[in-house]
C-alpha cells in the first residue's frame, strides 16, 4: 500500500544530528505524543498547530496540538473515526474539517472546534474516497475532488459549513487520485496530475460559478505523490512526484495562458514530500522519499527559477507534514524514517 517495506510499529524518536551546521537552520522541538505518518496538520487561528490521525499499523483518531510559544504538545479530543490519507481544511469560522480518508473506507466527515477540543460529527459526503484533495474556496465552502473507492473518482462535491450538507458538482473530465488542487487567485480550482492505474499529465480547472471543469494545458511530466504551490505572481509551481521513477522536474502554471513551462530541477529527486512557501515568495522543499526516506531540503527562488540546497533535517522523513508559523518558522512534525514511525518534529528558520 505504501512504498516503504519492514515498517517498524513503533514510537519513535530519532535524536540524531546529520551535520554540525544542521543545529543553525533546523532544531529539534517538542515531541509529539504519538508516532504518525500520512496524518494532517492545521494552523489554527490561535498559531497552534492541530494534528490528528495518520498511521502507526493501524489508523490512528488521536490528535494533539502544538504550541509555538512553548514548544510542547498536548493531547486534545480523538476524532470519532480513525482515518489516514483523508483530508483537513481550515474553514473561516475557525473550525478545521476533516474528511473521508481510509481506515475502512469512509465517507463521514467531522469538525473540530479548538475552543471546546471536541470533534462533533458533520453531514458525510456523497462518495466514499481516499487520497482525495480539498480546496477551500472564496465563498468558504469546501470542494472535495477525485480519490479512489477502490476505484478512481472522477466525482467531485462540495461542503457548506452552513448547513453541513454536501452536494455533488461538476464531474472531472479525467478520474484521478494523488493529485494536487491549487486555489487561483481568480477563484478557480486548478487540479493536476495523480494516478489512475497509470500516472498523469493531465489538468483541468474548476470554475465554482458555473460548478464545470475545462480541461487546461497538460504537464511536461505525468506525476503522482507531487506537490503544488502557488507562488506571489499567481502561477503555481509543480515539484517532484513518480510515474515509475522519483522526479527532480519541477514546472510552471500560467493561469493566463493554460500552458506549463519547465523551471529549474531540484537537486533531489522526491515524492511523498512536503513544499511551504515563505513571504519572501520563495519555496521550501523537504524530505519525501527516492526509495528510502530523506532529510534532504532546497529552496526555490521564482525570481531565478534555480533551487539551492540548504542545511538538512536532522531527521530522514516521508509522508511527514510542514507548517508555516505565524513567526515565519516552518513545523515539520512526524512522518516515516528509514528508522520506523517518528513522533518527533522539527523547526526550520529562515
């Protein structure tokens, strides 16, 4: 199911330095309470960050908060489901909804309130999926796209916090999971990518006042388990991924033309890793995995196109999450190591 054999089932705490330099750029903070990967993790609007589910074995409903002033973790409410490779969005009342996801497979769908700690359950979508994206979108509903039921989704519906009912919406002209969903700065939904027996170059763009997908300008690559960032000037920067092989390509989406240019390679190739864009517009790239888990970072500057090698992580990590702060510090909390399961986290400063 995943790409990693021998996974160790344990909590653990990989307190290893890679290199003296590492302590200047990256230190270690808090550890979590519980080992997890392919989990989510959400800035609240008090600056904690709120992870919750992933997988160590089984499925995890834990979750637990980070405070950035404090560097500490404490445990808060449990989901009422277990569930991994589901997704998390920040909706504009504060509340952080989760939904879908795998344990077995799951439709439900739940809100967390961080001034109660509690999980209440929400209206459950209309298709069961996993490995699904989400998008938050400027009239603060919440689209849900593609996934897999055990077979690839083309569905897409959406959430209204309001009413907490989804409805169904325009179908994707392609079925697809682990694939990337952008928010435009016009509003529109830029979904790229995924998998659907084969990996895919295929894009198209949701317009959330008509409720129709157009399909727009293909990558230069077919991609999986790749990330996207939308970048200051509006394009939106595709990186890494696999299609058989472990990518270091990373390309270019121009919303004005619909077209995909090729940009600088990262100086790794990865999947399964993490991008966090900085105020400085720039980009940061860490760990993933090019058949064993890394602690690997680079940096993307727009204004070059050229990605430049920073110090690494103290620790190898896949499937792990990263958190831009309200300081302007990155979080990077969990994930696999070539070690086993880690509940430990880091932080970057820039």
């Amino acid at each position: 199911m995943f790409p990693f054999g021998n996974i160790k089932p344990i909590f653990y705490e990989e307190l290893t330095y890679s290199d003296d330099t590492n302590f200047f750029a990256w230190s270690y903070t808090g550890s979590g309470n519980y080992g997890r990967y392919a989990h989510t993790a959400s800035v609240l609007t008090n600056g904690q960050v709120l992870v919750t589910g992933g997988l160590n074995v089984a499925a995890l409903n834990n979750a637990e908060l980070y405070d950035p002033l404090t560097g500490v973790w404490t445990t808060t409410g449990s989901m009422n489901y277990s569930r991994y490779r589901y997704t998390a969005s920040m909706l504009s009342n504060g509340n952080v909804l989760v939904a879908g996801g795998f344990n077995v497979a799951l439709n439900s769908a739940e809100l967390y309130n961080p001034s109660t700690g509690m999980w209440t359950i929400t209206g459950s979508m209309n298709s069961i999926r996993s490995d699904h994206a989400a998008s938050v979108l400027t009239n603060g509903k919440v689209l849900v796209t593609g996934g897999t039921s055990g077979i690839p989704l083309n569905h897409t519906e959406i959430y209204n916090p309001l009413t907490g009912v989804w409805t169904t919406t325009g179908s994707m002209n392609y079925a697809r999971y682990r694939h990337t969903a952008s928010m435009l700065s016009n509003g529109n939904v830029l979904v790229a990518g995924g998998y659907d027996g084969i990996a895919l170059n295929s894009a198209e763009l949701y317009n959330p006042s008509t409720g129709m997908w157009t399909v727009t300008g293909s990558m230069n690559y077919t991609r999986q388990y790749h990330t996207a960032s939308v970048l200051t000037n509006g394009k939106v920067l595709v990186t890494g991924g696999y299609n058989g092989v472990m990518l270091n390509s990373a390309e270019l989406y121009d919303p004005s033309t619909g077209v995909w240019t090729t940009t600088g390679s990262m100086n790794f190739t990865r999947y399964i890793h993490t991008a966090s864009m900085f105020t400085n517009g720039n980009v940061l790239v860490t760990g993933g995995s090019n058949g064993v888990p890394l602690n690997s970072a680079e940096l993307y500057d727009p204004s070059t196109g050229m990605w430049t090698t920073i110090a690494s992580m103290n620790s190898t990590r896949a499937f792990h999450t990263a958190s831009v702060l309200t300081s302007g510090k990155v979080l990077v909390t969990h994930g696999l190591s070539n070690l086993g399961v880690l509940n430990n986290s880091e932080l970057y400063q820039p």
